[in-house]
C-alpha cells in the first residue's frame, strides 16, 4: 500500500508541478480504491520515514528521491 501511495502522490505532484497539494484521506482511498484506514496507516509510514508531511488536508513531499 506505500508504494501505491507514493507512485500515486508523485503523479499528483507531477500533474499539478507542485510539492505540496490539499487532499483528503477518503479521496485518496477512492482514487486507490482502498479503505481509508489504509491510506491513514500507509501515510503515517511514509510520514515516519520523513518522506511526506500530512496534516488534515495536506500533503507536502519532502523527499521526493526517497518517495
């Protein structure tokens, strides 16, 4: 589930040219088509890996190397 998350956010990122973009659990979890309890623990895990920030609505990539 981290590897979608990831691939799927630097898609989003590349689309929108920007590293930093409001999202929500529950879009992500549709867009994924997973539950969102998944995303939540997917995003904590690259959030702990310093990867990308999440707060509420927002996404900000910190490292899009690791990413």
């Amino acid at each position: 589930m981290e590897e979608r998350l990831a691939r799927w956010l630097l898609t989003v990122s590349d689309g929108l040219q920007a590293e930093d973009f409001p999202l929500t659990q529950e879009f992500i979890a549709q867009m994924l088509g997973v539950r969102r309890s998944g995303v939540t623990v997917a995003a904590s895990t690259l959030s702990r890996a310093g990867m990308i920030r999440y707060q509420r609505v927002q996404i900000n990539i910190l490292n899009r190397q690791d990413l």
